[in-house]
C-alpha cells in the first residue's frame, strides 16, 4: 500500500456520514457555548458561522444536507 492509498483511505473517511456526525456534534456543542456565553445575544451570527463552518468541513450527510442539524 502506497502514499498515495493511505491518502485516499484518509480522505474517504473523512468524508463518511460518521464523520459528518462527528464534526456536526462538535459544531453544535460550539455554538451552544458560544450562545451561553452571549447570554443568546447573538445568536443568529453564531448560527450562521457554525453553518458556515459546516459546509467547509462537511460532507453535508447522506441526505445531501437537507436535515436541518441546529442545536
């Protein structure tokens, strides 16, 4: 096994929905943190930065990012 399929390997995980689930739960976990903190001031912004976030990271799930995964 090559660099090259260690790469592959790597990136395919990455891009699993147990990943997505993953990176969603510690997305959520943030914003919920960030908006306690705020006292809920501001949470719109808070909610459109962990949105934003998300589809940096994301694979969007296996229903293409159509489930709504706000806390």
């Amino acid at each position: 096994m090559g660099f090259g399929d260690i790469a592959n390997k790597a990136k395919d995980a990455l891009n699993s929905d147990k990943a997505e689930q993953i990176t969603d739960t510690g997305l959520d976990k943030a914003a919920a943190a960030a908006d306690k903190l705020t006292g809920g001031k501001y949470t719109e912004q808070i909610q459109k930065g962990r949105d934003a976030a998300d589809e940096k990271i994301g694979n969007r799930g296996a229903d293409g990012g159509q489930a709504d995964s706000r806390p």
